[in-house]
C-alpha cells in the first residue's frame, strides 16, 4: 500500500498535491490565452470551433437587404438555453 504524502512548509510538491494547492488562490488564477496553450489543447479547441461556428452562424441568414437574427434556441457555454 502507498502512503499519504503532503506538501511541507515550505510548499514543495509531493505526490498528493502535485500543484502547491496552499499556493493558489483566487488573486493568482488567470485564464491563460489562446497562445499559453500546447500545440495539442489549440488544435483541440480549433477542431471544436470548425463545429461550432456553423452551428452559430445557422442563426443568421444574409439577404439583399441585410443580415437577420432567427430566434433559434442555442446552447450556450454554460449548457442553458439561450432564449432572447
């Protein structure tokens, strides 16, 4: 059997918290940029973008006259319905 392992008191990493969790907060979390990511997580989210963007646009249809929004319920990010 293994056994329990925590970080000291000097916040070095051990098996059972490979991050320093008594580092982070919420004054040190940012949401990374497109281009922090790895070359695999961008390609990922680029894959999920070619899905998603037809989806979105289907929304819209471009006329002689204009562009018009169709009330068509979407998902959004946070799995609601849109319902404007």
């Amino acid at each position: 059997m293994g056994t329990s392992t925590t970080s000291t008191s000097m916040g070095l990493s051990t098996p059972l918290d490979p991050v320093r969790s008594v580092d982070i907060d919420n004054r040190n979390i940012v949401v990374p940029t497109f281009a922090d990511l790895s070359v695999e997580d961008r390609a990922d989210i680029e894959a999920k973008m070619e899905i998603l963007c037809p989806l979105l646009l289907g929304r819209f249809t471009k006329t002689c006259r204009g562009i018009a929004k169709h009330d068509i319920d979407v998902l959004d990010f946070s799995g609601s319905k849109d319902r404007k």
